[in-house]
C-alpha cells in the first residue's frame, strides 16, 4: 500500500514589495505581486512502512513540501494522496496555544490527531513521563523554552501511535538525553512498521532511519532513491561548492568552538581523553608519507555502568569536508564490549596505505551511543600533513606495474 502519493506538486508565494500592495490588489483588481515557485513539479510515492528522507540546501523548499503534506499550507496545483493518520513535529509552537498550559495543550493537539478524549486520558501520563516536564506540566507553553516545546510536541506525535510520523529538524534543539529517547523511540517506529517523512541536515540520521531519500534543489527534485546513494552523491555536490579553508599548523577556531560546545555536554555515556596519530611502530606523527601505515588511537573514558556504545574516526579536510570515514556501525565481524562507570581504554583503527599524495589535513575521534545515530562528542587530532612527493592529484594508490615481453 502506497501511503504518500504525491503528482505534480507546485507552490507559489505571492511576493508583495509593500504591505499596502495587498489592498491595492483587491480594490483595483490589478496585480501587485511577483510569483515566488517554490516548489515545482514535486512527484513521488512512499509505500507503507518506508521511512523517506528530505535532503537539501537552505532555502531549497523541503519545509514547505513537509506543511504541504500535513496539510498546514495548500497546493498551488498538484495533488497530495495520504492514507492514514499524520502526526507532525514541524516549526516549534506549532499546534500548541500559548496561553494553554501543557496538560490542556495535550487534549488539544491529540484531538487535532483524532484521538477521542477518553483515550487521551489514558495516554496522559505516558506523554508527560516521556517528556520529563512534571513540574512544568501545568504552566502555560508561553513560558516554555524550545526544548520543553520539542520534548511536550514530540512526546504527543509519538505516543498517539500514528501511522504517518512527519519530522522538521525539530530534535535538533533538544538535548542529548532526549534526543537519544527521541532517536530510540523512532527506532521503534521502524520495527513496527510505521512510515516516516524525516527532514535533517544531519546526513548520517537521514542514513540510518530512511530507505528512500528525496535530494530538493531549488524547488525540484534533483534525484530520488536509494538513502545511502542520494546522499553519496549530495555530499558530493556540497564538497565541490566550498572552497578549502586556510589550515593552520594549529586547530582552526571553527574546530575549537565544536570541541568546546561538545564539553558543554553534561549528559552521555563515555568521553574522549585523548586522540592520536601514529605509526604502526608507535611512533605519534605530524608529518606522514603516502602509502604508509597509520593507526588511530582514543583514549576512551566510561561514565556509566554497562556501557556499549559505537565509534568512529574520519579524515577531514576542514570541520565540514570528510575526506574518508571509518564507523563501527558498518562492520558486522566487530562485537562491541560492555564496560563500567571509570573503566579507560583504548580504541585504535589500522588504516593501511593511506592514499592521500598531497596537503593538510585533520584525524576526527568521534563516540555514539549503541545504536550509533546519537553522537556524545568528537575531537579533533593537532594539523596533519603528507610528506612531498613525485606525483599529481590529491590521491595516489598502491598499484603494481606488469611489462610483456616482445612476441
């Protein structure tokens, strides 16, 4: 069963350089505006329990295409076929009457779901558990932060159970320990299932929840398909845009900002102490050679009892161009160990005949928890650089010559 049918879908925006325009427009009858296509020729079809992706640059039209299909904003032509219950995390606030307090906020947003009154009231205490806001519960939403607001509005998308779950970058303002229930929650969502729309620039969440992925560039669909494919080749298409940032022998100031926002971080099960590069003899290493061994090392701390959690390094040309990465969550031989609150061990990686022939460049620590789609933090290795070499281009690879002899 198809449960999101989408046929040529356009949106204008009706564009007016002064508020008075507008007036002017319906007592002359003349128009005053200019036509803003936002979206234009939109098709596709989500089957049941696939979970779709909406990728692409700012301003590119995939928040208007998520209202579209929950129906807060009409088509200017097109039709949208949906089938089942939506439940929708869009803008925060949307949905939620200011002066109500939260209790009252939940009827309310439930009965726009279509739940009856008498099983709201069953599910009212699951909601207010899962959004952690008992003491906050009975006050108005107007004084809630966006946090509170995410955590009340995802609690009640969520617990209603609806057949169609509908996500705008809304978790993104949450804090780590509930975006890790929020992230375990839409886990479920796919056992059971259920269908999802997820919107995100975090491209490895848009990986690991969505089979299908829909690529938006400005206001058409650039490619459709396979998750992993249509965001191989979207992070290709961002890398070529930028220009290479000037490295320094120190860590850049953008890098500095991200480690010191990931300290900020008070809630996680395991941190990084350290992060090295070396050779395989054990020797660390500023300079490297191409072709040459090298092995990645943390020092990882354990904060909490029994944890088992996910790792990864990354080559990285700035704090936003990965030039190759490495994840435990890709290698099915691995068995992941369970380690206590205190317990400090190592994780290394070999990487074997680095390719790279030329330039500067960064060794990325990273740590998820197990299901690996909530990353705690990330550190950044001290510049790294290749040793001068014969060559052109910015790879070489290991390769083995064969000469004929002459007939």
């Amino acid at each position: 069963m198809t449960r999101i049918s989408v046929k040529n879908l356009n949106k204008d925006f009706r564009i007016y350089e002064r508020p008075q325009d507008r007036l002017a427009e319906l007592i002359f009858r003349k128009p005053r505006h200019t036509l803003y296509h936002v979206l234009s020729d939109v098709s596709f079809d989500l089957p049941d329990g696939k979970s779709l992706g909406v990728i692409g640059d700012n301003g590119a039209g995939k928040s208007t295409l998520l209202k579209l299909l929950v129906g807060t904003l009409q088509p200017t032509s097109g039709n949208i076929t949906i089938n089942g219950q939506v439940a929708a995390l869009l803008e925060l606030g949307a949905g939620f009457h200011p002066e109500f307090t939260g209790r009252k906020n939940i009827y309310l947003n439930a009965s726009l779901l279509g739940v009856p009154d008498e099983n709201i009231a069953q599910l009212e205490k699951d909601i207010i558990e899962f959004s952690e806001l008992d003491y906050f519960i009975d006050r108005p939403v107007k004084t809630y932060s966006s946090g509170m607001f995410v955590r009340l509005a995802f609690s009640i998308a969520t617990m209603v159970r609806p057949d169609i779950l509908v996500i705008d970058e809304a978790l993104s303002v949450g804090d780590m320990a509930f975006q890790k229930k929020c992230v375990m929650r839409m886990n479920e969502f796919r056992e059971q299932q259920k269908t999802m729309v997820l919107c995100s620039h975090s491209m490895f969440h848009i990986q690991e929840l969505c089979d299908i992925a829909i690529w938006i560039d400005k206001g058409k669909i650039r490619e459709i398909g396979d998750c992993d494919k249509v965001v191989g080749h979207y992070e290709e298409f961002c890398n070529n845009k930028k220009t290479y940032n000037n490295i320094r022998d120190d860590i850049p100031d953008e890098l500095k900002a991200a480690e010191s926002e990931q300290e900020e971080t008070q809630v996680q099960d395991c941190r990084i102490n350290s992060l090295s590069v070396k050779s395989v003899e054990g020797e660390e290493l500023n300079v490297l050679k191409p072709l040459e061994d090298v092995v990645l090392e943390m020092e990882v701390e354990a904060l909490v009892d029994g944890m088992e959690g996910n790792f990864g390094f990354a080559f990285m040309r700035s704090a936003e161009e990965p030039i190759a990465s490495f994840l435990t969550t890709n290698v099915t031989e691995l068995e992941l160990k369970t380690y206590n609150k205190g317990d400090v061990f190592k994780v290394s990686l070999t990487v074997e005949a680095v390719s790279m022939r030329v330039g500067e460049f960064y060794v990325l620590g990273g740590l998820a928890d197990k299901s690996g789609l909530l990353w705690y933090e990330t550190k950044f290795s001290k510049a790294l650089s290749m040793a001068a070499n014969k060559g052109v281009g910015p790879m070489i690879m290991k390769a083995h010559w064969g000469l004929g002899d002459p007939d």
